[in-house]
C-alpha cells in the first residue's frame, strides 16, 4: 500500500561518513517511489530519503546510487531489498486508539444495533488501510467484539490489516506489546484481551489474533485484492502521502468496497472537499466520515473540489 495512516517520513539519521546523492539521482529515486508507492517526497526530504538510502547501502557494502538503483529493480533479490529500503524509508508512527474521536464516532454510528437482521450469526467485516504493527486493527477488533458481544447472540467478524511493510506486518501477526504501547488501552480491555508474557509486555489473546488477518498490500493494486464488502473502512493518515489524483481515484475505489450502510473514516485533514455520489457526509465533533447509502452505484465515483 501506499504509505500508512501510521507512516511517516521520519528525521533524518545521522550522515556519518555516507556518500553525497549525485546531482539528479533524488528525482530518479523519488519518481520510483511514487510509481511503486504513490507517495510523495517533496525536493525538501531530498536529505532525509538520501541519508536513508546511503545508511542502507552502507549496511550492505555498496557505495554507488546508481548501482543500488539499478539492484533494487533487477530479479528477486533486488524485490527482496526493495522491501527492506521502504521499511527503513518509513516510520511506522502508531498506538492503540490513536484518534478517540473516530473511535466514538465508529460506535455510535458504524456499529450493528438492534435485532440481527438476518438468518445465522450477526456477522461484521472491517478493513484497516496502513495497519502498521497493528495496533489499530487489534483496537478496532477489541471494540467490536466488546460491542458485538453485548448484543446477544452468535456473532462472527473479522478485520482485514493491510500494510506495505513486511516487518510491521510480521509485528502485528505476533501481537506483542510493550508498557509504552499499552497505555491507551483501558484496563477493562487489557485485562480482557491481552495475555501476559513478563513483567514488561503483553500479547493479544488468541481469540482476537484470529479475528484479525494481516496482509501485505500497496494501496495502488488494491483492485486486484479479493477482499468482501466491507461494514467499516478505516483509512486515516495515509491519503496525505499522495498526490491529488491517487488521493482521491483511492477514496472512490474504497467507498466502492463498502456494503450498503457502510462507513468510510479518514483522518479529519485528509480531505478539503470531496462530494461522493451514493455517500453522505456524518457530522461528529473532529472527524471525517461518509456513509454508504442504500442502492448506492458500485462505482462509487463522485466530485471533488
């Protein structure tokens, strides 16, 4: 996916004795992390993304841009490396309940109540955008269960946590946190979802781990994902790395992968304006949020400003 709602260009790392980006090798490696990536490095990163790179090539023994370049794309070992540069190029910023407001809003607005509307077991489908080392998904997991559980009843949901990077990937699979990652979950949760492992860290209870699947995904190929349609959208803090038009072609193709009555969440700056056909606007104190409404078209296409 394109770079995360927990993803962010990071300071630079101390040079050291790296060597010195050639004159036009930023706009070469710049324009190749837009095509695969769709994010953005403005000229004013230019010191952050080739300190970076120079670290990484120091790592491995190279000292030429040029070469590395041209081994990131050359066969699997160059995918292989590929994977670790955009790891060291991004910062994986996250926490439980990052963003209170959009959690309240999620509940009062996005979540199931009343009689189970159908035959079977209530059933519940989120997607997280730019999960990072998850710990949005496993807080979406927690208040849903949380909330589904006290309906009454069989109930089954799942949540889908897409991310571009493996090793934040690898994190979320294994569910284990330290103190300072656990602070924002309130003790009723903690005591709930979470299993001990030492004096220092905790790991998210089987029962949930199971409820979340984490998937490696670039948000430019998201139409190739085989994924339902979904009952939530969670997509906050990752439009920002893009340019106007992938931000908004992303928007309209995931408002397209919502059920009707879905729920679309952003991040309250993500967007200026944007006028959805067959969505509405939901008004809640320091969010951005649209909901699917029913019978609406399954392109999802609407008008911006």
């Amino acid at each position: 996916m394109a770079a995360s709602e927990n993803v962010q260009f990071g300071e630079s790392p101390r040079r050291g004795s790296l060597p010195a980006m050639p004159a036009g090798q930023f706009e070469q490696w710049a324009r190749i992390l837009e095509q695969r990536t769709g994010i953005v490095v403005p000229p004013e990163r230019k010191s952050f993304l080739a300190t970076s790179i120079a670290l990484r090539m120091r790592e491995i023994g190279c000292e030429d841009f040029q070469e590395y370049f041209d081994f990131v794309q050359a066969g699997r070992e160059g995918a292989i490396e590929w994977a670790v540069l955009l790891d060291r190029l991004t910062v994986h910023e996250t926490r439980f309940f990052r963003h209170p407001p959009s959690f309240r809003m999620i509940r009062a607005h996005f979540l199931p109540y009343g009689e189970n509307p159908g035959p079977g077991p209530r059933a519940y489908n989120a997607l997280s955008i730019g999960c990072a080392t998850g710990e949005e998904p496993y807080s979406l997991a927690m208040m849903i269960d949380e909330h589904l559980s006290g309906l009454g009843g069989e109930y089954y949901f799942g949540v889908t946590a897409m991310d571009i990077s493996y090793a934040a990937l690898n994190v979320g699979r294994r569910g284990v946190y330290g103190p300072e990652r656990l602070k924002d979950v309130p003790p009723s949760l903690r005591a709930r979802y979470f299993e001990r492992q030492d004096d220092h860290s905790a790991r998210v209870c089987g029962a949930l781990r199971r409820r979340v699947c984490f998937a490696h995904m670039n948000v430019l190929d998201l139409d190739a994902s085989p994924l339902p349609k979904m009952d939530l959208i969670l997509c906050q803090n990752v439009l920002i790395y893009l340019d106007r038009g992938r931000r908004m072609d992303l928007v309209e193709r995931l408002a397209a992968r919502l059920r009707p009555g879905g729920g679309l969440v952003l991040a309250p700056g993500d967007l200026l304006s944007w006028r959805p056909a067959g969505m509405e606007r939901i008004s809640f104190p320091d969010t951005l949020a649209y909901r699917r409404l029913d019978g609406a078209a399954d392109n999802g296409q609407g008008t911006s400003a």
